[in-house]
C-alpha cells in the first residue's frame, strides 16, 4: 500500500489483532489474518507513526460482531 501512497498521503488502518484469537466476538480464526503492532511497524518504517494502539473495545456491529473484542488501529503518514 505504501509504494502506491503519495508522500504525505495517510493510511488508516483498523483490524483485529492477534488477542483477538481467543475471543468469540468475530474477527478472522486465523493468525496470518490477524494484525499486531510489531508488524505493522515494519511494514510501514517508510512512515511516521501518527497512531498506533491496541484496545479491549465492546462490539455491537451486527449479528456477527457481538461482544468484547481486541482490536489494533493504526494512522500512519507517508514520509516526503
């Protein structure tokens, strides 16, 4: 995603991270789907860090989306 960002150009990102593997609240059942913090760091070292956090947040999006979740979100800006 990065190559194809202008400089200055931002991406937002918001997913389930690896904790969320034990919870039944949705999200992905697999760890290759899942995010943590250490690897969206390298995948985006071309960028500043505007945001980055994992959180414990209450799900109400839906049938599938119910209940406590943990959840990665991340702003990163591309550098000029």
């Amino acid at each position: 995603m990065v190559v194809f960002l202008k400089s200055g150009g931002t991406i937002i990102i918001k997913g389930f991270n690896e904790q969320q593997m034990n919870k039944n609240s949705g999200g992905p059942k697999s760890l290759e789907m899942l995010f943590d913090k250490e690897t969206l760091q390298r995948d985006f070292q071309n960028c500043d860090i505007v945001e980055l956090e994992e959180k414990n947040v209450l799900l109400k999006e839906g049938k599938f989306h119910q209940g406590e979740a943990e959840v990665i979100r991340g702003i990163f800006r591309k550098k000029n």
